[in-house]
C-alpha cells in the first residue's frame, strides 16, 4: 500500500509540515488570506508542546520570533498583504544576528495596501531582502498543496544550514486550494544543539543568559566577507526549478506559483494547436534559478514571464537571469488568475510579431 494521503488546504498544508518538522513557536496575526495558518497553529501546537501565540500586532509577534529563534527554537511566522509588510524590520534582526526562522506570505492583490484578492505582488519585497541594511533570504514558490507541505518541511532545514530566514511564498489561490497531499514525517527539534543559541546556566555564579555568537564581536571586513560567502553559498546551491517542454520549444514562459499551473495547460494547449512552448517554473525565488536559462535550445526565440503583477517584477529578474540575451515579454493579469487561451493567444502575438517587449519601470 502507498502512503496515506489527506485533503488539505494549502494553508493547512503549511501548518502541519511546519508542526511535523519540529516547529515549536509561532507568533502571528490574522489577515486574509492566511488566517487559516494561524488558526491551524492554535489548534494544534499545544498538543506538540509548543507555543502558540496570536501576538497584539505584526509588529509584536515578529519581535516574539525573534526571541525564540535566538534560543534555538523552531520559528514560524507567517501573514499577507500590509501584515508582511510590517514584518520587515524583524526580517532585518533576524538577518544581522543569522537566526534561523521561517516566514510565510500568502501573497495578494495590491497596489500599496490593496485588496484581500489573491495575487503575486509580493515578489520584489520577498526577493530583495526585504527591511533595511544588506541581506538576502531564501525564497521558496509552491505551485501545489503537496509542495505547500515540501517546502515548508524544506525550509527549517535551510534556515538552519544557514542561518537565514526562508521565505514562503505561496500566493491565495495555491493557498487556498484543497488537494491530496502526502505529509512528511514527525521528528523532533533539538534546541540545544547549537553552539550560537541563548542557553540558562544552573550555576549561581554564571550569568542567568550567555550571548555567544550572536554578536558582531568579529570586525566589519570580516563580518562582510562572511555574509557575502553565506550569499554566495546559497545562491550557488539552492536554485530550485521545473522545466516543461523546453527542448524544442519556440517561446518559454516563466511563472511561479499559480500562474505556473496555468501556463502548463497553456503549454499543453498551444501544442495541440501546433504552437511549441515550453515552461520553466521557479521554485525558488532568490536564488534565482538562473542556471535554468544558460542551456535553452537554439529553437528559443523569446522568454515570456506571467504573473499577477503590475509591474512585471518577476520579469526583471528574468531579464538579468538570461543576460539579456532573448527578447523578454510579460503576461500580467494584476488581481486576476492568468486563463490558459489568454496565454495561448499571447504567446500567438508575440511570434507573430504583434507584441512589444517588456519594459522596466
């Protein structure tokens, strides 16, 4: 007999993975359209031994993660919209003392504030490290419930490889779906494996806290060059993506999340009709999978990046992924899911020469 399986929530997928990778403290608010996350947390982290709380503010429960990272712990936080944007200060902590900790954004519609719609525009505060100073976070794209659960199990593992913050970001129609996931297995966490960890002391005489590491007692030049090996370590061995039909495609579409479910019918469509495309899908964000792009077919004749933005923010890093050198078009749909024979007949204009390339504001 295979494994077990469960219908899930996207949201819900994330919760329970995050619970079964060891995950022992959240701190979060409502907001749509992740509130399910935070009320999967309250019902079951108790029953793990952990804690759960709903904090007074974004802004205060990102200060309680970074508390409980600091110890050792298992962290996860998560929200959307304005709520994430709350949290970016906390990111910076988190990122100038290298504690591990997992963030998750439901991305949704917005210009500034926005709508409570899904949608993807969150990429550019995700993949640009967010809050003030240097920094670069992990960024992970589910496109399935049972990626939801992968992923999420994935990224307490790299947060403490490390030590960084990693990113999910998943978008409200993947979170909000319900599919038949596979979840990964129980293990425990332990806290008190690492030597950079916050620890008591039992003796009298020792201090009730000791800070070891989490410091800057290292000078600046070296401070730097570690946090540009940390970058360069991550970027070098963590592009994640999925290719589609490449090998003999004439257009290659780019997507993440939702839209790149679209776009896989839309493949599958246009080559009924005669027409080859092929995807590539992000997995991971930052890095960008840049290595995707270095062995396309001579046939690629153009990259065509669709999400949900505005402002095509994906499409600016496909365009420095590919070094510029195919013509780059945008699909953007802003608050509405991309439709498959929108794509298609897109993809039709493009080739017949009908649409113009991607412009960068």
């Amino acid at each position: 007999m295979g494994e077990k399986f469960r219908l899930m929530k996207g949201n819900e997928a994330i919760a329970e993975a995050a619970l079964r990778a060891g995950c022992r403290f959240y701190a979060g608010y409502p907001i749509t359209p992740q509130s399910e996350i935070l009320e999967y947390m309250s019902a079951n982290m108790a029953a793990r031994g952990g804690v759960f709380i709903q904090g007074e503010s974004e802004i205060a429960s990102m200060s309680m993660l970074w508390g409980a990272a600091a110890c050792g712990e298992r962290v996860m936080t998560s929200s959307s919209g304005p709520g994430y944007d709350l949290k970016q200060e906390g990111i910076s902590y988190l990122a100038s003392y290298n504690l591990p900790a997992v963030l998750v954004d439901v991305m949704r519609y917005g210009v500034g504030d926005g709508e409570i719609t899904e949608g993807q525009d969150s990429y550019w505060e995700a993949v640009r490290g967010g809050g003030h100073g240097d920094s670069r976070q992990i960024v992970l794209t589910p496109a399935s419930v049972q990626e939801c659960a992968n992923l999420t199990y994935l990224a307490f593992d790299l947060a403490e490889k490390y030590r960084t913050v990693v990113i999910i970001l998943s978008d409200g129609g993947i979170s909000q779906m319900i599919e038949k996931v596979v979840l990964p297995e129980e293990k425990e966490h332990d806290k008190d494996k690492f030597d950079w960890a916050i620890k008591g002391y039992k003796e009298k005489d020792e201090p009730k806290v000791k800070v070891t590491n989490l410091d800057r007692s290292m000078n600046y030049e070296a401070y730097d060059c570690m946090m540009r090996d940390k970058f360069k370590e991550m970027h070098d061995n963590e592009q994640r993506w999925e290719e589609f039909r490449v090998d003999d495609a004439d257009l290659v579409l780019v997507a993440y999340g939702i839209s790149s479910r679209v776009c896989k019918s839309a493949v599958r469509r246009a080559r009924m009709q005669g027409m080859k495309l092929g995807l590539i899908r992000l997995i991971s964000a930052w890095p960008y999978p840049e290595k995707a792009f270095k062995n396309l077919p001579d046939s690629v004749k153009g990259l065509v990046s669709v999400e949900m933005s505005l402002s095509a923010q994906m499409g600016q890093d496909l365009c420095l992924a590919s070094r510029f050198s195919l013509p780059v078009y945008a699909y953007l749909t802003s608050k509405y899911v991309p439709k498959t024979q929108g794509i298609v007949d897109y993809c039709k204009r493009v080739l017949e020469g009908k649409e113009k390339e991607l412009e960068v504001y």
